[in-house]
C-alpha cells in the first residue's frame, strides 16, 4: 500500500502558512511556492540511491558518496504543477520534465487530459507527479493512470495540501504511489475546494481571476 508522508518540516510549515493566507499576493505566493517545493524535494530525495567511489582530496584518497544515478522526471499537472517545478530543479537540474494537461469540468468536477508530452524513457525514471492541490484525487488518479500506461513503473506524488479524499481515491487506484504532502487538510467543500486550503491554486500562481 502507497504511504502518505506529511513533511512536516518547520521551514515547509512556515512557508505554507504564508501561502495559505488570503493577504498573500501573486509575487510572494509564487516565490513561497518555489521555495516550499525545493524544501519537498529535499525532503522527497533522502532515499535516493548513493555509491560510494575514491576521491582524490588535496590531502589524501577518500571514500565518498554520489548519486548513484538513478534518473529522475518531472510531472507536473498543468497548470497548477507548473508553479512547483523550478523549486524542485534547483535542487535535481539533471531531471527531465514531462506535463500532463488536464482540466477540471466546473459542473460535474470531472477531469479531462488534452495534452500529455513525457521525456522517452519513462519506465527506467523515478517520476514524481506534481499538483499542488489533492482534492477529489480525480486529476492525479488520471494522470498516474496516463503515465503508467505509457510505461512509467515508479511514480511518486507530491503536493502541496490534500483533502482526505483525495488521498483515499489515489490510495484506492493506485497503492504502489506514496504520497508526498507539505499538509494534510479538513475536507473539500461542495465546490471541490480544499478547506482550509489556500483557495485556486492556478489563479493566485499566475495572478488570474
Ligand atoms: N484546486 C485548487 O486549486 N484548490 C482547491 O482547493 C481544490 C482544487
């Protein structure tokens, strides 16, 4: 079964409760965005794989540590995931960048995929798909579903807040994806809004609306 893991670092919290409040305008919010998904993927790269090799220091020969080269991608969900990913490259400059689109219909809150573009070797990457906002689970569950029918064989999923139902619904259709979330909210609302949430994630990144 995926795990769910709520980084609760003290820099991601701090940062989070800034984005969250209202006051908060577009250029801050975007920038605590950015830093809050470089701080996830921090935390989301522990357990990458390391091999040690000998180094020549001024000094002496040491044996050191380097990734062991484990080849990462990127996979944010359009439009939203876009804000998540130059955190996340600052700290993996050497991943490749997929994108998924998808968009929610505003009645039945259903999601429909029109554009998909994934780096060619997807099923030898660690993909972490990006939204940041896990609410009724519908466009992350679609997206895995794309990704894995292309290929992909290890997906990850980070965001910045979730619903619980989110979670339940990626738990339910696809238990071998752990979830990465900075929190772990209430519930969603009859609009589909997380609640407390942070409000539409797409407009107050790319100051619409
Ligand atoms: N998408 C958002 O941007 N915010 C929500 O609260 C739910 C879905």
């Amino acid at each position: 079964m995926g795990n769910v893991f709520v980084l609760d670092h003290p820099l991601i919290q701090h940062k989070l409760t800034y984005i969250r409040d209202k006051r908060t305008g577009t250029k801050e919010f975007r920038e605590l965005v950015d830093e809050v998904a470089m701080l996830m993927a921090f935390e989301i790269t522990r357990n990458l794989p390391v091999q040690e090799i000998d180094t020549e220091t001024p000094v002496t020969t040491a044996t050191t540590k380097v990734l062991a080269g484990k080849k990462i991608g990127l996979v944010p969900i359009l439009r939203a995931g876009l804000g998540m990913v130059d955190g996340m490259l600052d700290l993996i400059p050497a991943a490749k960048v997929g994108h998924v689109g998808l968009y929610r219909d505003p009645e039945t809150l259903t999601p429909h995929e029109y554009y998909i573009k994934l780096p060619s070797d997807i099923d030898e990457r660690e993909l972490i798909v990006i939204d940041p906002m896990l609410a009724t689970g519908g466009s992350a569950k679609d997206a895995i579903a794309s990704l894995k029918k292309r290929g992909a064989k290890n997906i990850r999923l980070m965001c910045l807040i979730a619903a619980p139902e989110g979670v339940e619904v990626i738990k339910e259709a696809h238990p071998d994806v752990d979830i990465y979330l900075a929190a772990l909210d209430e519930k969603l609302d009859e609009k589909g809004y997380i609640i407390p949430g942070l409000g539409d994630a797409g407009d107050r990144l790319f100051g619409t609306k």
